[in-house]
C-alpha cells in the first residue's frame, strides 16, 4: 500500500515538470539573446566613444591655422587666389 500513496506525487511531479521545463527553457534562450544584444550594443558603444573622442580632438585642433588650412585644402578642394598645383605621376 505504500507503493500507492507515492503514485500522486509522483503524477504532480510530473506534470509540473512537464509544465515549467519548457517555460525554463524559454527564459534562459532569451536570456542569451539578451546577453549577445548587451554585448552588441557594449561594443558600439566603445566605438561611438572612440568617435567622440576623436570629434573632441579635431574640434580642439580648429583653433591651429595650419590645421584649418590643411582641412579646407583637404576637404573641400580650395586653393589660394593664384597658386598653381602640381600633381606628380609616378611610373
């Protein structure tokens, strides 16, 4: 007869685990996806620093004429009133 009272237990058991496994299951994938996201958006972020940092360093290095200058020559293609440009050909 001891056999008998266990068999309840045993069902309830069961039908628990058969319940709450899957939904566990369930939280520790999204907790993965969740964890890859927090890593993806860690290395942005590192790299959005990285950025600023260098933004902070051009805007500090506006104030050096030689920089302004190389920058207008660079970037938008501007030369002085009367400056002739030479551009050498290796071959």
């Amino acid at each position: 007869m001891e056999r008998g009272k266990y068999i309840p237990i045993v069902i309830v058991l069961c039908f628990l685990s058969y319940v709450f496994i899957p939904r566990i299951h369930q939280s520790m994938e999204k907790i993965s996806r969740l964890n890859d996201e927090i890593e993806r958006i860690d290395e942005r972020l590192i790299s959005e620093e990285k950025r600023l940092e260098e933004l902070k360093e051009n805007i500090e290095r506006l104030d050096d004429p030689f920089y302004k200058e190389k920058l207008v020559r660079d970037r938008l293609r501007m030369v002085r009133e009367g400056e002739v440009i030479y551009k050498l050909f290796e071959e």
